[in-house]
C-alpha cells in the first residue's frame, strides 16, 4: 500500500485534535510540538509492545473489557515512559528501551531522575487527557475504540515528552 491510499479514522483525528487542542488551550504546549527521531523510535518501540501486551490481560477495550481506570491508567503510563524518554534522551543515552510493567495497573514505575519524577508527580494532563477520551467515547461512540485509544494515547505520549523536554530545557537555561 503506498502513502497515497493510507488515511487516518475520523475518530482518531477527532480525539488527535481535541488532545491538541486541550494541550495548547491549557498551555501545557505552545508552539510547535518537539519531534525527536530517537523520541518516535522509543514511542514506536513502547506502542508494539503495549499492543501485544492488552490481550494477556482479562479482556481487552474492544469488547469492554478494560475500565475506566485501566484506561487512565494507561495514559499515564505512557506519561511516565514520555518522562523517562525524555531524561534519557536529555542525559545523551542513544538507545531507550521501556517496560510495559504497570501498563494497567496505575502502579507505574518512573525512572526519570528525580527532576523529572517530581514534576511528574505534580501534572495532572494524562488524567485530563483520560477523561477528554472517556467523556467524547461516552458522548459519539468510537466506530474502532481500540484505534481511537491507541491514536489518544499516542498523543498524550508525544504531548508529555514536548511538556517534559521543555521543562528539562527551562531548568537548565534559567532566563
């Protein structure tokens, strides 16, 4: 298949844009989003493995299966892994390899340096980016909720490392 065919769902587009949207009318983000070829290498890396990793679990989202907290759970996760891609990323490590342990559970694991681990622990975005999710399913639906998911939740992870990264900047240039 070549680019030219490949299209995005409506849902996936509608829940991209929203996420978007709420980063930037909330001011977790200005300007434009930070892209990092070793960032989308490690997000790329973490979404196969968290995709093979929901059918172990009871259930799956796609016939109901996972909660509303498993849900938050996992957009924090991929908050936390953000977080650690970008100190990992910031402390010059070339290859960054992230766990799926506690993907579910909401007892996730942050190895981020202390830094970042206390400003992690202050942020409330993947629970509002939970809840901008769970609220547009509840109101229209998703058609591919597991798409949907998985597109809402790579967004909140790419959102997370511009937060986290330009965080790590402002603290080492203090203006």
């Amino acid at each position: 298949m070549s680019d030219e065919n490949f299209t995005t769902s409506l849902d996936a587009q509608r829940i991209a844009r929203a996420l978007v949207t709420f980063a930037r009318e909330e001011g977790f983000v200005t300007g434009p989003v930070l892209i990092a070829p070793e960032a989308a290498a490690a997000e790329k890396e973490l979404f196969v493995k968290m995709f093979a990793e929901l059918p172990r679990h009871k259930g799956n989202f796609v016939d109901g299966g996972l909660s509303g907290e498993q849900i938050s759970s996992l957009f924090t996760f991929v908050f936390a892994k953000a977080a650690e891609t970008a100190a990992q990323l910031y402390e010059g490590m070339a290859d960054i390899h992230l766990s799926t342990e506690g993907m579910l559970s909401g007892n996730i694991p942050i190895a981020a340096g202390e830094l970042l681990n206390d400003f992690s622990a202050d942020r409330s975005f993947p629970d509002r980016c939970a809840a901008i999710f769970l609220d547009m399913n509840a109101e229209a639906p998703f058609s591919a909720p597991l798409l949907a998911l998985f597109e809402a939740l790579k967004w909140c992870c790419r959102l997370s490392f511009h937060i986290f990264w330009t965080f790590l900047e402002e603290q080492s240039n203090p203006k």
